[in-house]
C-alpha cells in the first residue's frame, strides 16, 4: 500500500489533507530541510460521519498549514486549498492552483504512508501527463500505531483504502494493479473480522 519515490531538489509539496496530523509534522521536517519556494495543503471538510472524521470543525487544510507554519514560520510561501474533497481533488487542485505546475521542476505530494499507492494510482489514471514524486513517511506499522489515538479504527481505514485499491479501478478512479496473495488472504481476515467499517458498500464483480 505503499510507495517510496526518492527526492532530490523539490521546488514544491503538496501535502494531501486528512486525520492524521503526523503528516504536516513530516512534511514540516523536508520543508525545513528542503526549503521549496511552494508549499500547498491540500483538503476542506471531506469526512464528517466515518472514521476518518477530524473533529476540528475546520478545514484539513487550515489546520495543516497551521502546524506547518509553526514549525518552519520562515520557510516557503503555503497556500491552501479548501475545497478538495478527496485524492483526485488533492491533485486536480494543484493543478489548477499552479497552472500546470509550469513553474516547478520537481513537484513532491506527501501524504499518510499507507495512501501513497492509491495516491500513485490515481495520478497514473486520471492525471497521465503529471510527472510527480510521491512519498510518506517511512514509519512501521507499530510505531505509526503509537500516534493514534484509536489503533482499532486505524486498522479499519488502512482496510478501507486496501478495499479502495482493489474495486477503484472498476469505477475507472485508479489504475489496476495485482493483488499479492498473502495480502488479499489478509484483506479477507481482517473483513470477516469486522475491520470492515471503512470498506465500500458496494459489490463488484
């Protein structure tokens, strides 16, 4: 579920919104240490009665830039996105913000480790001619539990998103890609377990 591109001289993040406030925190750390004369955080009020709920009563994207800004006040120019609703807004909007991003060279969108996949499979789909890198942070699984309040819907959502990677293609929102077995017979587990909160409602064939 998770993809790792390297980085070289990013001139510009875009830093994909969600609940998890360890992603602004990472990001802050390769701005600091990157210095890219843009920053975007990307995300409005997409959840607000699923286990992705932030109860912050305010835009991802305000609170990111937020967090941001306090940890590298002196750094790049941070702009928002408000309206983004999911990952093919988180793209399509900076996108639009940047017209084309033809100012950038080397565009870096950051988001939570386990979404970088999806993230990458959406812009191979939907966003061909977008020549981006992608990254998360490389945290294990245990010690990413340890920034969570609530493990039980962590696991959850991370099914929820492995669900999505399996049946978006069908909807014609991401690229296909094989399932490892071991990780289907998983996925099947932790379903029948009643990790299955954040999976689609939907059947596809």
């Amino acid at each position: 579920m998770s993809v790792q591109d390297s980085i070289d001289k990013p001139d510009c993040f875009v830093i994909c919104g969600s609940n998890d406030l360890y992603v602004p925190l990472y990001a802050a750390s390769l701005i600091s240490y990157y210095n890219p004369s843009l920053v975007i955080c990307s995300g409005g009020v997409a959840h607000t009665a699923d286990g992705l709920h932030t109860n912050w009563n305010e835009p991802e994207s305000t609170v990111f830039t937020r967090l941001i800004k306090a940890a590298c006040p002196r750094n790049a120019v941070v702009l928002e996105d408000k309206d983004a609703l999911n990952t093919s807004d988180n793209i399509r909007n900076a996108i639009k913000i940047t017209d084309g991003f033809r100012l950038f060279r080397d565009v870096c969108f950051i988001h939570k480790p386990f979404m970088t996949r999806r993230l990458r499979l959406t812009v191979e789909k939907q966003f061909p001619a977008l020549s981006c890198r992608i990254i998360g942070s490389t945290i294990s699984f245990d010690d990413y539990a340890k920034t969570v309040r609530d493990v039980d819907n962590l696991i959850n959502i991370i099914v929820g998103d492995m669900d999505r990677i399996m049946k978006y293609p069908s909807l014609g929102y991401t690229e296909r890609i094989d399932i490892n077995s071991d990780v289907a017979v998983a996925f099947e587990y932790l379903v029948n377990n009643g990790y299955n909160r954040h999976t689609l409602t939907i059947s596809i064939p």
